[in-house]
C-alpha cells in the first residue's frame, strides 16, 4: 500500500506545540476555572507551574500535526505528509522535529524569537482539559509560504488540513493556501475545534468556510455553531447539512460535513443526506485518555481519503484511530498499524 502513496500527498498547517499531558485531580481545574472538556488559550504561566507537582508526559502535539501524525502512521510511507507550523528556537522545537520526524512526517517549521507553544493536558478521569500557550505557534504568517520549498509542499500536496485554532493565528495562510485549492480542484480540509473559536472568531471562520470541501467537528462545536447561527436548529444532522449548504468557492464538488459524537454514531453529510456511521462502544476500563481522540478520527479518515478509498473506508477508519487512541495515554499509537 505505501508504495502506491504518493510523497507529501496530505499537508497540515498549525499550531505545533509540546503537549504537556499529566491526570490531574479536579481541585487544579477548580483553581483556574476549568471545565472539565474545555479548550482555552492562556497568556499564563501559572498552569504549566503547577502541573510540576504531577507525573509528566511529553508529547509532539497542536491539533492538527496529531492528525497528520496519525495519518502518517497509517499510511506508513516516509513524507507522505507534510506540516507546517512556527516554533522557537529552542530545546522544546529539537524535541518536537525530532519525534515529528522520527513518526515520518516532513516537517517544514517556520523559526521565531518567541519560545515553542506548550499545551497543558489535564486529565480527570476520562475527560480532559487543553490550555494552550501558543507563543512562538501564534507568530506563523505568509512569508514561509513564499519560499520555494514550502510553497513546492503546497503544490504537491492533494489535501491540505488545518484545525480551526490556526484561525486565531493566520487566516492569510490558510485564505493563501486554500484559494490555491480552490483554484487547482483540490481538497481543503477545516475542523471546527472549539466553541470559543465559532463564538469569538466567526469572522475569520465564516471566510475561510467558503474554500473548505471537508468540515470536521464534534457534537458540542455542532451545537456552539447552531447556537451562533441557526438558533433554531437542534438536530446535529439538520445542522451539519446547514454547515454543508453555506456558500463554496469550488462548485465542482459538493462539502462534506463530519460530526463526531463520542461513542454515539458519526454524522455525515454527504451530497446533502445524512449518514449515520456506528462507533464501536468500548468498555469504561479500556478507556485511558479521550485527548486527541477527535485529532486521531481526522488523521485515519484522511488517510484513507487521500488514497481515493470510498467514504465508509475512511470513516470506519477515523473511528478505528480514534478507538485505538483512546485506549493509549496522549494522542500515541502502537508502532505498527493494523488497520484492515
């Protein structure tokens, strides 16, 4: 299968950032007034301070190179994908290439002043908590677009990924790259991410949504969206084929909309019908740590939707990633995949 995978064939863009992962009791969440599913961004250190007092785990995370990560694993052929994203120059940046290479992704970082971006992962039971201190990540823009090489990445690549945080640091880049998709009947891919995102960035959201052909999200983002636009609409299949409705750029092919739900069925919207796709239920005891699971539904749907397999494959496939994810601590897999 690798063999037939072409080299930089899925490129994502983002936030690249060294997750701090740690089980935290809920007293820490209550401090910083947390939720226990929540998202933020912070300009704080005190949580990364307080975290020293548990046991550490390191991870190279941000959204959307998990995803690619995953991807990369189940496609298993070297630089079949690409990221992009801003990190210092610092340890934590040698620590994140390193591990970023190490899983075969080609990663093209664009270099800062400002330190590598860190997110907190607090775990409580099996839910988890994000803070991010994006620093270096919230300084990406155009200019490492422009250079040759990066911008022969973006060529090359058939699909092009970014989660929805990457909206709160460069719309230019993703308007850039998009418009290129657009333009070359190729597939732009943009997840939802966070309420906060479709609540405080609808602007930069709602112009970078014309250009996406792949919209990905959860049940909560699905409900945050309804809320802000079509406050009438509970249904999370009524309003995904709203979200797949809005206006699109490249009429040529119709937007599909993705809505994971936990361990309730997929929604998608494909050529305005709604398909339900079961998820496998796993027992309470199997489940180790829910973080990234929505990153790694992403990463094995678009690796079986780069290589052209039909919608079923890659949903059962997003499902299976996520499934084996849940299982493991962090957005980690096993060293070989298994996928069948």
């Amino acid at each position: 299968m690798a063999d037939l995978v072409k080299t930089g064939v899925l490129l994502g863009m983002g936030n690249p950032l060294l997750d701090i992962s740690a089980t935290v009791k809920e007293e820490l969440l209550t401090k910083h007034n947390l939720k226990a599913n929540d998202a933020i961004l912070t300009e704080d250190e005190a949580i990364f301070e307080d975290m020293k007092a548990y046991e550490l785990d390191f991870i190279a995370g941000g959204a959307t190179q998990n995803s690619i990560r995953v991807a990369q694993w189940i496609l298993a052929k070297k630089y079949a994908t690409a990221y992009f994203g801003c990190v210092g120059r610092d340890d934590t940046s040698k620590t994140l290439e390193e591990k970023a290479r190490e899983a075969g992704v080609n990663v093209q970082y664009q270099f800062s002043e400002h330190p590598t971006g860190r997110c907190a992962v607090l775990i409580t039971g099996q839910d988890r908590s994000l803070v991010t201190k994006l620093d270096a990540a919230n300084h990406y823009n155009v200019s490492h677009l422009e250079e040759e090489a990066n911008w022969s990445a973006v060529k090359a690549a058939e699909v092009v990924y970014s989660a929805g945080f990457f909206l709160t640091v460069s719309v230019d880049s993703m308007l850039k790259v998009s418009k290129h998709c657009a333009a070359n009947n190729k597939t732009y891919c943009l997840n939802l991410s966070a309420p906060f995102l479709i609540q405080f960035f609808k602007d930069q959201m709602m112009s970078v949504l014309p250009f996406a052909d792949i919209v990905f999200g959860n049940e909560t983002e699905a409900a945050t969206y309804a809320e802000v636009h079509c406050p009438e609409l509970k249904d999370v299949g009524e309003i995904a084929k709203k979200i797949a409705m809005l206006p699109k750029e490249n009429g040529s092919k119709s937007r599909l909309v993705i809505i994971t739900q936990g361990s309730d069925p997929v929604i998608v919207v494909q050529h305005g019908k709604v398909l339900k796709f079961p998820v496998e239920t796993l027992s309470n005891d199997k489940i180790v740590d829910t973080n990234g699971a929505g990153d790694a539904f992403v990463g094995g749907f678009l690796a079986q939707y780069v290589q052209d397999k039909p919608l079923e494959t890659a949903v059962r496939c997003g499902i299976w990633a996520a499934t084996h994810i849940i299982q493991r601590s962090g957005c980690t897999y096993a060293p070989s995949c298994d996928f069948a």
